[in-house]
C-alpha cells in the first residue's frame, strides 16, 4: 500500500522545465492506491482549531504560536527574504552617486577663495541575458519558500504540543492507576500477613507481596520523574520559564478531531509545507541558473556624469552644468575558467533540487502511509485492549474473595491476577496515547 501511494507524488509536479503546479496524472491514478484507501482531489482544508478541539491545548498552542523562539526565528527569514526580493525589484532602476567637495585656498596676499564641486554620476548596467528578470525570479521564490519553511515549523510546533500535552494527561493516568494499585497491594499485604500469623500463609508468600509492592512504589517514582521532563519539555516548547501547565483529566480531555477514514487529499499533499518549500527551492534553482547563464552575454552599460561647479573661469553664480554620456558593451571572453564553472555549479545545484523534490514527495506518501496504518492498527488494539481490563479486573476480585474463603488459592495467583490488571490499564493508557499520536503524524501528513 506504501509503495503504490509514493506514486502519486511521484507523478506531480514536474509538468516542464517551468516547474507547473503540482498535477496528478488521470491514466494512471486508478492503479495507485488500494481498494481500501479513497483518494479525492481536494477536501475542505481545516485549521488546527478544529482539529485540536481540547480548550486547554488550545491555549498551549495559541501561547506556543506567539512565542516559541524558532516560530519567531523563521518570521524573521520571511522578512529578510522580503526585502531581498524588494532589492530585487529594483535591479532594472540606474544608480546615482552623489559627491560633494568644497576647497578652501589662501596665497600670499591674495584673499581667500573658496570653490565647491558638486558631481552627480549615473550608471545603468542592464544584462542581455536576462540577469535582471532572473534574479527576481530567484529572489521570489526564495521568499516564498521562507514562507513555507515559517508554516512547516508551525505545523511541528502544533504536533509537538500536542504530543506534549496528551503525554502528560496519559503519565498523570498512568500514575493515579499505579497508586492505586500500591493501596490494593497494601491490602493484599495486610492480608497475606494475617494469614501468616494463623497458619493460612508461609513466610515466602509475605516476601513476594512485599517485592511486587516495592516494585511498584519505584514505578511510581518513575512515573513522576518522566511526568516532570515532559512538563519542562513542553514549557520549553511555550519558551517560558518551569512551571506547572494546566491540562485536563484523562476522562474529560477531548480526543484529535482526525478521521483515518475519511478521503486522502491529493490537493491536501501537494500543498504540504515541506513539498512546497522542495518545490520553490527548486523554482530558484532554476532561475539561479538561468542567471549563470546570462554571464555568458554582454552586458550594456551607460553612464552619465554632472558637475555643478563654481571654479570655471570667471563664473560665480550660477553654477555651470557639465554633462558628460558614456556608453559601452561588454562581452566576456576569457575569465580563466569562472563563469563556465559558475554555469556547471548552478546546474549541479538545480538537480539537487529536483532530487530534494522528488524526496519531500516520497516522504509526504510515507508519513500518510505511517500515520493511517497506525491509527487503524492502534483503534483494533483499543478495543482488544478494553476487554482485557475487564477480564483482569474481574478476576481481581475473584481472587481476593477466594483467597479469604478458600484455602486452595495461593498467593502467587493473587499477585498475579494484580499484576495483570496493572498492567492491563497501564497498557490501555498507551494505546490511548499511541492513537492521539496516530492523529497528530496524520494532521502533520495532511495539514497545512
């Protein structure tokens, strides 16, 4: 099934040389997928608040958007890139340089005189290749692709709070259950204990009960150690100072409003952050090249100079202009071997984009792939998963009710049966978390 999904993003956008809008090929779409897999063009895009439905991890995440240091970083790159794209623009307009002097002089018996220039030159360079439309070109969509590479970090921030968070909610889970079950082996303690001392029970089956106990108790401490990194992780995340984060119940938290039923978006994966940044670094690639290529024309360059000046014969004011226009074509010719091994470099560095391309594609396939089998395996689990709860749980109460009524069962059945139910609910809990986990790779996989 993985393997016939890459084809679909193989197939798209490589539509010429111009690099086209990502496309998908109708001959061959029906042969693409499994009987068990839709795949439409588009679906209506959501935004994370829709899909992260829980009010307490909206908060985190809305706190994390704002002020998470690497979010701020890349808004940062997306501004650079935009006044480089700006500078760009302005490439086709000519250059003006302003120089202003004044000379101040005094010989013997003269009076001093003073005497100022005021020089204007113009200089208007314009590459018959196509330099100047090329470099726009690279420097857009170098922008652009700034702007994908701010929504691709977003996009994990979201997934990485949102792990955080229903990481949390299932240790604090995990830790009520293991208390609890440390108050039943009490129990279970006190009792074996009491039926030592009538003749019921033997030394061994009180050190049993008291190692499963103990065994449990440095759980517990485990439990609370993996809870507080978890927590100082997630602050970490929100880039604000240790402190305690408020999230909801595991019976009360809302689960990831992500369907692994619902219809696999073409649209959906062509507009991937990741794709699209692959694919406007590839368009730059492009246009980087193509101005390696302008190196290979002449060059037309124009010249103008002005001179205000009051030390020309005997005017003072005003001043006389002095214009001067100089025009010139330049071919290269020989530059020992750079402009060829400019051109070859940015060819060399145009494929590499393509195969960076071509790889965010096969990945995009993957990471749906991944995220929908771990969701569908992950939902089959939770239902096998609950019926063993209730099986170890009965049978927990079965055996402490023999156990005081009948002679025959032993201890080592007890601790069993307790072991089991622990481990069942612990088990539980993360399957739970596994299939919150299944949602979030799949929103990271579909989502934009």
């Amino acid at each position: 099934m993985k393997n016939r999904l890459f084809l679909i993003l193989v197939s798209a956008l490589m539509v010429g040389c111009g690099v086209q809008k990502p496309v998908v090929e109708e001959a061959v779409r029906p042969n693409l997928l499994e009987p068990d897999i839709v795949l439409v063009d588009s679906v209506p895009m959501r935004s994370w608040q829709e899909i992260f439905v829980d009010e307490s991890l909206q908060a985190l995440i809305s706190e994390a958007l704002t002020n998470n240091a690497d979010v701020r970083t890349m808004q940062l790159n997306v501004e650079q890139a935009a006044i480089q794209m700006r500078v760009a623009k302005l490439s086709y307009l000519p250059s003006f340089t302003l120089s202003p002097s004044a000379t101040v002089t005094k010989a013997n018996g003269a009076p001093v005189s003073t005497s100022y220039e005021l020089p204007l030159t113009m200089s208007w360079e314009l590459n018959l290749g196509g330099q100047v439309e090329a470099l726009k070109a690279a420097t857009k969509y170098q922008w652009m692709n700034a702007q994908e590479q701010l929504k691709y970090t977003q996009l994990q921030l979201i997934a990485s709070v949102a792990n955080a968070y229903y990481t949390l909610i299932m240790l604090d889970e995990q830790l009520r259950l293991s208390e609890q079950s440390v108050q039943l082996q009490r129990e279970t303690l006190e009792t074996i204990t009491a039926m030592k001392e009538v003749g019921m029970m033997n030394e061994l089956a009180v050190n049993q009960a008291e190692t499963e106990l103990q065994a449990t108790i440095a759980s517990v401490s485990d439990l609370r150690l993996q809870r507080e990194k978890t927590e100082r992780a997630l602050n970490l995340l929100l880039s604000r100072t240790p402190q305690n984060v408020q999230y909801s119940n595991y019976t009360d938290v809302k689960d990831i409003n992500m369907d692994a039923d619902s219809p696999v978006s073409l649209e959906a994966l062509a507009m991937r952050p990741d794709v699209r940044s692959a694919e406007y670094q590839l368009r730059a690639s492009f246009s980087n090249t193509k101005v390696a290529r302008s190196q290979f024309y002449p060059s037309l360059k124009l010249t103008a100079s002005g001179l205000w000046t009051n030390n020309i014969g005997e005017i003072v004011n005003p001043a006389k202009l002095l214009l001067n226009l100089i025009g010139g074509l330049t071919q290269p010719l020989f530059q020992m071997g750079q402009i060829k091994a400019g051109f070859e470099i940015a060819k060399s560095q145009q494929e590499q984009a393509q195969i960076a391309f071509e790889q965010a594609l096969l990945q995009a396939g993957s990471e749906v792939a991944n995220a929908l089998s771990e969701c569908h395996t992950t939902q089959q689990k939770l239902l096998v998963r609950k019926a063993q709860v209730e099986a170890s749980r009965k049978a927990v109460e079965n055996v402490r009710e023999l156990m005081q009524y009948s002679p025959s069962v032993t201890y080592l059945e007890v601790l069993t049966a307790q072991s089991s139910w622990l481990n069942a609910q612990l088990q539980q809990t993360a399957d739970w978390l596994e299939l919150q986990q299944g949602k979030i790779n799949l929103y990271k996989a579909l989502c934009r």
